[in-house]
C-alpha cells in the first residue's frame, strides 16, 4: 500500500518525467549524428559544401551509394572486418568460457582461485604499453596478418569477471548432481554450464563483436599493407586522406554530385549498418546478462 502512494505523490511523477527527459535527451545525442550522417549521404555536392544539410537530404542522389558500390577496396575492408569479428568473437568467448569456468568455483575446489582472479585484475589496472605489444607481435610473425587482430588481447579481463560472476550465480546443485552421476568438468561445462549461461554469453559476445568491429588503431600498427586493412581503419584513412578515384564515373555531371563528404559519409552509415541489425536480436539477453553478471557471489 505504501509503495502504491509512493508512486503517486507528486514528487515520484516529477522524477519520472525528469528521467523521461534525460533519457530522450541520451537518445537524440545518440540518433541525431547518425541521422546528419545519412542525410549527407544522401544529398549533393553543391547543398552539402554550403552546409545546407542537418538531418534531411538536400538536392537528393543516391550517387555516393553507387560510388560505394564500385569502391572494391571498401567491400574487401568490410569482408576483412567480418572475418575479424568471426574469429575475434570465437577465440574470445572459448577463452573466457575456459578460463571464467575454474575461476568461479568454490575456494575449496580450486584453492588457488583468488591468486589467478588477482592476476587478471592486476591486468586490468596495469598494461605492456604500445611497444612491447608490437614487439611482441612481430616476433611471434602476427605482422600483417588477420591473428595480429584477433590474438592480441582475446582475453579480456572485464568479460571474463562479467562471465566469472555469472558462472558463481548458477545453483551448484545442478553441476554436482552431474558430477555424481559421473559428468567430468569438460562436460559439466559444455552441457550444463554454457547453456545456462545464454544470457551472459550473449552479452560478452555482443561486447566483444562491437570492439572489433570498431577498432582501427591496431591495424595501421600491424598490417604494412592497406589491402589488409578492415573497414574501420580504412574509412579512418579515407578521411584523413579526404580523397578517393573518380575514374569509374560516368560523366561529370555525376562528378558534380559527389563530395568527399558525401562519399565518407555514405562509407560511415553502411560501416555502422551490421552492427545495427545484429543487436536487435541480442537486446532481449543483454539487460539480463549484465545485470547478473555484475553481482558479485
């Protein structure tokens, strides 16, 4: 009864429409450069170099689109970021399922538990640095390869206590009556453990796809070669650069209507397009899998 008044006082109502505000407000910080973003694409030359352009298309053309389309250095830097969030995402997660597995059992099962769990912590607090990274990707032979991406930081501390803690809120009943009926640790872990764990799984695997997806600096450190640059790296080179070839258009009328901007901005808005799709089918596990994995057991 209590909490049924509280919710209907005058100052509950007033903090609820004030988190409303703040949360639309997150919402448009978030919507409204993507927005600005797909209307430059969208627009031409001429409307988007006098800065006529905010979040509707001016002087419309789908022209920067059919550039991206004939870009084959775009479509192979985005092949090679799928390809990189494939195996980034699986060696990652069999990683942390690995290591998060032993690490959330009981003191009296694993007596040396808290030392490791310390061990990765300290990691999170104190790193190599950038050079004995390359160095130590160039003398393992990672150098302009796809691994040099993959390898180097698979393991992530924070996903592996978000799955740690996730593993510890599972009931111990379930894997001590297999381990009674003479389930071993490996099968505990694959047919019980990690199907509990949909949730937790999702989420990391979520977080570790979208680092991958969005990384580029590691790329202009490792690969000699901007053929094996992934997208990220290669939309950031083509900024910088603020040039592109021009020599597959049809005339110059179509010249006319396509920018740097309007090119870089198309290139941003179908880099972001994979993620966007993808996490609409992850959203439903990914408030539960953090929200358990961050209680500590």
């Amino acid at each position: 009864m209590s909490s049924k008044l509280k919710k209907g006082t005058t100052g509950y109502r007033v903090f609820t429409v004030f988190n409303y505000i703040i949360v639309l407000l997150l919402a448009l910080v978030c919507l409204l450069p993507m927005l600005n973003v797909l209307a430059i694409s969208f627009s031409g030359n001429l409307a988007v170099s006098r800065g006529e352009v905010s979040f509707w298309p001016k002087e419309f053309t789908t022209v920067a689109y059919e550039y991206l389309l004939a870009d084959e250095a775009f479509w192979r830097s985005m092949l090679i970021s799928i390809i990189r969030v494939i195996l980034g995402v699986g060696i990652s997660m069999f990683l942390i399922i690995l290591t998060a597995y032993p690490l959330s059992m009981s003191s009296q099962k694993f007596p040396k538990r808290r030392i490791y769990a310390w061990y990765f912590v300290f990691t999170m607090l104190f790193g190599g640095g950038l050079i004995p990274t390359f160095l130590t990707v160039r003398y393992t032979g990672l150098m302009d390869t796809i691994w040099a991406l993959v390898i180097p930081g698979a393991l992530s501390a924070y996903n592996l206590i978000l799955m740690l803690n996730f593993f510890r809120q599972l009931p111990e009943g379930v894997s001590e009556a297999a381990y009674i009926d003479g389930a071993g640790h490996w099968k505990i872990l694959w047919m019980i453990i990690v199907p509990m764990s949909k949730p937790a799984l999702a989420t990391i695997a979520l977080f570790v796809a979208v680092a991958h997806w969005n990384e580029w600096f590691n790329a202009m450190i490792f690969m000699k070669h901007v053929d094996h640059y992934p997208l990220q790296t290669y939309l950031q080179s083509m900024i910088i650069s603020s040039n592109f070839q021009v020599t597959n258009l049809a005339d110059l009328q179509t010249l006319s209507r396509l920018s740097n901007r309007t090119v870089n901005s198309a290139q941003i808005f179908v880099g972001m397009l994979p993620i966007l799709c993808v996490y609409p089918f992850l959203q439903k596990y990914f408030t539960k899998g953090i929200v358990l994995g961050s209680v500590k057991g």
